[in-house]
C-alpha cells in the first residue's frame, strides 16, 4: 500500500495527498480517515512505537491507473510495483498491519474510524 511519512507541520490528510503524487503520480482526493494503528515492534536491537493513520482515498474520475492490473511506483526508480487485487484476495496475501486483512473487506460500510493497538 502506498504511504509515507508526515513531514513537521503537515496533516496527516495532506500527507496521503502528498505521497500519492510524489509515489503514484496521481492527485488523490482523501475522503475519511478510517483507521489508527498503533504497532509496537522491535526492529534491529531498538523499540518502536508507529502511529499510523490510514485514509479512504480516491483517484480522479476514469485515471488511466483503474485500467492498469499492476504499475510502478515513481520513487526508487520504479522498483517498487503496486497491483490492484479483489478482496476476496485478502486472506492468502501478507499485509501489514495485519488488521488490514478482515478490515479492508467491511470498509464501505464502516461508519466511524477504528482504532487498532498491536504489540
């Protein structure tokens, strides 16, 4: 999933918006936050604590990225590569935050934002 960082005096909305240009290349529209997640995890010797905000977003009306099956990030130079894949797909991919997996598949009938704490 793209994403990225808030930079300092930055919303997290605008920071969907921002990294969806400079990842995709696409203006995005965010339209609701839908879920905070708090994940607790160790990685190389030091603790972490990461907040994470993700947003219901959309992309401009008939943008050629609905017609393509699999595409490459802007950043990196393209070694990153995004796919679009049905939910029903879910349960045999590896997605992090694991919550992602039952929750994406509710998500347009989700009424408030859900708030996720894993350690």
């Amino acid at each position: 999933m793209p994403g990225g960082r808030v930079e300092l005096n930055e919303t997290t909305e605008s920071a969907i918006v921002r990294e969806m240009t400079e990842e995709l290349g696409v203006q995005v529209e965010a339209q609701r936050l839908a879920f905070v997640s708090e994940d607790f995890f160790e990685y190389d010797g030091l603790k972490y604590h990461e907040i994470g905000f993700y947003y219901v977003i959309t992309l401009p009306e008939a943008h050629k990225l609905y017609d393509e099956i699999e595409f490459k990030g802007l950043e990196d130079n393209g070694k990153l590569i995004f796919r679009w894949f049905s939910l029903d797909k879910l349960e045999q991919m590896e997605i992090y935050p694991v919550f992602l997996k039952k929750e994406l598949t509710s998500l347009p009938d989700a009424k408030r934002i859900k708030h996720f704490i894993q350690k």
